[in-house]
C-alpha cells in the first residue's frame, strides 16, 4: 500500500483481498477458497520448478552441465493448514523446519535419497569436504558427503526453535516430533504435542498424553 511519503510499504501479513494481484491469498473463508489457495501454492512450485529447468536445459545445451554442481534449497517449509495455519511458518514443527536440499555433484552418486538427520549448517562442512578444502574446528556443522556418495549418515537427532512470531522449541528423533510451546502465538496449542510423522505426516494427531515416556525423553 502507498506510505505516507509514496513509497510503498508491505505489511507483515495481510488478508486483504486485492484485484491488482489476483494470486495473493486473501482470507479463506470457506472450502472453495482454502482448494483456491492451496492450488496457488502449487502453482508457485510448478512455476519456479518450469524456470528452474530451463535454465538446466540451456546448460546442457551448452555442454556445461556435467561439470556444475547445483544445489536446490529454501530457508523455510510452509504450513499449509498444518497446527491450524496456512500461508504461514512460524512453527518449530516438521513442515515449518524441513527444507530441500537438492544437490548435483559432478562424479558423485546419482539418485540416493538421504534420509538422514542434518542441520542446514551441515551445508558449509559439506562443501568443504566436496571440495576437498580443510575443515574448521570452530565449525558446529557436520558434515554429510558420505550422503552423495550413496552412504547413510546423520545425527541421532534435531532440536529446532521458532521465535518469530510465538516461541516454540522441538526435537525431532526417530519418528517423532515433540514440541514445546512457550508461547503459543494466540492458537491456543498444548503445552506439549507429539507427533509420529511416519504415520500421520501432516501432525494432526497428539499424541502426547498417550506416550509421557516419549515426552519426557523429548
């Protein structure tokens, strides 16, 4: 919206619905519109993963392709009527703190999926390794090369925090997701809530209560 002195300011959240941006998620208000806005979300990957390929195709075209490393990341998920929230990340939860990470090294193994454990200042050691540079011991980050070369590895688990807009600090350990909610960003969330993301990967169920020997171990 125009600011006093013209230049333009963008509010931190806004459910307005405006005409000149028809893809901006206005407030949902019924099915029709959450289909509407979780297809616009869909839409903004299927745009991004369009663009993101033809810059590979103009790569191979040009025979550079085999000698690139390329790596596909974010800095964030986004919850997508997960805990009660849409259009939003400001949970320490699975959806939230998982990110991608695609990476294409030339001359290492093709196709593994990595199911391990990592921070994403795991990255920086990596590359290290991948490049064959020294490894600082001041770094926090562990390393997962082994990972490009086809080999499992990880840490045995994740603590994760969220303080943007409520507080919340979780560990991620076999299946499960415990969280803790400090502040519970006015969505009224339990105190505690468990999650075994094997079975139920949009966490829809607690099951807190029925495991306290898990919650504890969290």
């Amino acid at each position: 919206r125009p600011g006093p002195h013209g230049a333009w300011e963008i509010g931190m959240y806004d459910d307005a619905v405006n005409p000149d941006h028809p893809r901006h998620p206005g407030q949902v208000q019924d099915l029709p519109g959450l289909r509407q806005m979780f297809d616009g979300y869909d839409c903004g990957v299927r745009y991004m993963d369009e663009h993101i390929g033809r810059l590979l195709s103009a790569l191979e075209e040009q025979g550079a392709l085999e000698d690139l490393a390329i790596i596909v990341t974010a800095d964030h998920g986004e919850n997508l009527a997960e805990l009660g929230l849409y259009g939003e990340h400001a949970t320490a939860d699975e959806i939230t703190t998982r990110i991608p990470m695609l990476i294409r090294w030339p001359d290492q193994s093709a196709g593994h999926v990595d199911t391990g454990f990592h921070y994403n200042l795991d990255l920086l050691p990596t590359l290290a390794e991948l490049l064959e540079l020294e490894l600082s011991e001041s770094w926090d980050g562990q390393s997962y090369a082994l990972a490009l070369r086809g080999e499992e590895c990880g840490r045995e688990d994740l603590v994760v925090s969220q303080c943007a807009h409520g507080c919340q600090r979780s560990v991620r350990f076999g299946p499960w997701l415990y969280m803790r909610t400090y502040h519970d960003f006015y969505f009224l969330w339990p105190q505690e809530m468990l999650f075994n993301l094997a079975e139920d990967p949009h966490e829809e169920r607690n099951l807190a209560e029925e495991h306290p020997e898990l919650c504890r171990e969290g």
